[in-house]
C-alpha cells in the first residue's frame, strides 16, 4: 500500500480540509478591516467636528473683540460725552487680522444712554491735579442774585458731574452667521451742562 500524501494525512488527523481553515481566516480578516474602517471614518468624523467646533469659538470671539472694539472707540471719542447719537451713527470698522481689509462693522444700537448723572461738589477736588482744575469753578457767582432752595442746593457744586453710561454694541456677520452683542456701563466726568442735555 502507498503512503498517503501530507496533505491527506492532515486531513485524516483533523477531519477537516485545509482550504476550509483558510476561509476562516480570510472571514476574520474581512472583520478586522471592516473594524479599521469604522474605527477610522469615527476618527475622521470626530476631528472634522473638533475643528467645526474650534472654527465656530474663533469666529464668535472675533466678533465679540470687534463689538468691544467698538465701544472702546466710541468711549475714547472726544465727542462722545457732547453728542454721543452722532457718535453712535459713524460707521465703525474694525479689522481683527491687521490685513487692511474691515472683517467686522458692529453698531451701536441702541445709541449709548447716560443713566445716571451725580454732580461733583468743591470740597471733592483736588486743586493740585490738572483734571480737577477744569471742573473748579464759583459756586457764589452761579447763585448770585438768586434766592431760593435751589440756590442753597447749588451752593459747593462744582462745573463737572460723573455721569454713568450704558453702551450696547452688537456684531452681525452675514459670512459666518454669527450675532454677539457686548453690553458696558461706563463712568465718565463731564460738564454739568453737557449732562442737562443727555442725561435723565
């Protein structure tokens, strides 16, 4: 009798053909693939999504540095605190990336409201500081001649008032669809005169 081939002698110890074992093996790589593939469009899913995410937090914070940009200048405007509507209405552009082109125009709307206006009294300056000399004025020559209870009241006050303000700038980009608005209370010393006229 002839020997059998190796190939059916492996047959015969395991009862089960070689080509059988081989299929197996290339079903579990299929899955193996299958599993890299889907483990890799996650990956690629989740990084897309971390940079929609960083993209959009970059956008909304250009926008609100614009919108604060634009109250700093509004504030900083020497007109401000005379004819702050006029001020308010002037075309504010604002370029984030320092390229020369405008990125953002944000508005002042509504216009800046003074909210609250408290007169300075004499005895509150400091006649050595230069800014304080401006608002140093006669509180005798603006009652002379004038006999009443208001009179007594404007008896010590000076010519300046701090006066507090209330801005609301507000960044609507039609590119990026983004919409911030930035609300600041500021403080600042004004003419008692300039009050009456835009202050409640």
């Amino acid at each position: 009798m002839m020997p059998l081939p190796r190939l059916n002698r492996q047959r015969a110890a395991t009862g089960s053909p070689v080509r059988a074992q081989r299929g197996l093996s290339l079903l579990i790589a299929l899955i193996l693939l299958a599993a890299i593939t889907f483990l890799s469009v996650s990956a690629f899913n989740a990084g897309t999504t971390n940079l929609r995410v960083v993209g959009n937090t970059e956008v909304r914070l250009e926008a609100q540095s614009a919108a604060q940009a634009a109250i700093d200048r509004t504030i900083s405007n020497m007109l401000f605190v005379t004819d702050p509507a006029a001020v308010a209405a002037a075309p504010i552009d604002v370029d984030i990336d320092g390229d020369g082109a405008i990125d953002y125009q944000p508005v002042l709307q509504p216009p800046p409201a003074c909210t609250r206006v408290v007169p300075i009294r004499m005895t509150e300056l400091d006649p050595n500081l230069v800014a304080d000399l401006a608002c140093m004025g006669s509180g005798v020559a603006r009652t002379a001649g004038i006999d009443s209870a208001d009179a007594v009241s404007e008896v010590g006050r000076s010519l300046c008032a701090n006066s507090e303000w209330l801005l609301r700038a507000q960044t609507n980009d039609a590119r990026t669809g983004v919409q911030v608005a930035v609300n600041q209370g500021v403080g600042v010393r004004i003419l008692e005169t300039d009050s009456e006229n835009f202050c409640n």
